[in-house]
C-alpha cells in the first residue's frame, strides 16, 4: 500500500478512517487492561510502520515523532480530562473562555495522577484552585506525620 499512494495520503487515510474509531467513545473504555490498551496502541503503530516504510523493530516512540502523532493511551487521557462532569454553570463559562491546550490537560493529568485524586472541573482557573488545595492538603499532612515521628 505505501508504494501505491503517497506517505500524507496515507496519514490523511488512518486519521479519518482509524483513528477517528479508535477516539470514538474512548472515555469509556480508558479503564480497559493493559493487554487490551497494547493492542488498541498496536494498531497505530501498524500505520506508522505503513507510512513511514520503517521496519518492524523501530521504536514506537521514533514512529510516533516521525509521523507527528502521539500516544492513543495520552489522547485517551486528555479526553477524559475534557469530559470530567462539571460542578456547575459558572465553571461551564469558564471553560468556554479559558480551554486548555493539550500539554497543559496532560500536565495537569499526570499531577492529578500522582495525587491519586480526580477534580470535578475543567476550566483552567478551577483546575489551578484544585491544584493548589490539594497541594496544601498535602504539606499539611506531612507536617503531621513530622510532628508524629518527633
């Protein structure tokens, strides 16, 4: 198939038809195994071994950057951050007037999963106010665990 049409065609070919599946409903099934997240990653690393003419043992990482795509398993995070039920309409103003990029969503995401806790909201200035309560949260429990141990 990469002989027969150019490498954007092909780009152009599994975004529309692929990865437009793989995105749909994606929220839903981000809880699924680690087995099940390896197979759904594999089929877009068949498209990036198709489009780029690599061979089979290039790193994923390597054809992801090639091509200018990236993880199914970080799509599937952003998007669920974006779906997060909000607390209410005030916050839904919010979110309309201050969106999120896609690195500041996957930042925040990974500090969310560090904490090991999930917010109720996704406007940037409630998701700073979160952060920041959590983070308080969390000094003021070590400090009580110091004054436990003295």
């Amino acid at each position: 198939m990469r002989h027969l049409l150019p490498r954007l065609c092909i780009e152009k070919l599994y975004k529309a038809f692929v990865r437009s599946l793989l995105d749909y409903a994606d929220v839903i099934y981000d809880n699924c195994s680690i087995a099940d997240s390896a197979n759904i990653e594999h089929v877009q690393r068949r498209a990036c071994i198709i489009s780029t003419g690599a061979i089979r043992v290039t790193k994923h990482v390597t054809l992801l950057k090639e091509v200018g795509l990236e993880l199914l398993k970080t799509r599937r995070k952003v998007h669920r951050l974006t779906y997060l039920p909000l607390e209410n309409s005030k916050e839904d103003k919010l979110q309309k007037e201050e969106e999120l990029t896609l690195v500041e969503r996957a930042v925040l995401l990974s500090a969310f999963d560090k904490l090991g806790a999930k917010p109720k909201t996704t406007s940037t200035t409630g998701l700073k106010i979160w952060l920041a309560q959590m983070a308080e949260a969390s000094k003021q429990v070590e400090e009580l665990k110091k004054a436990e141990t003295t």
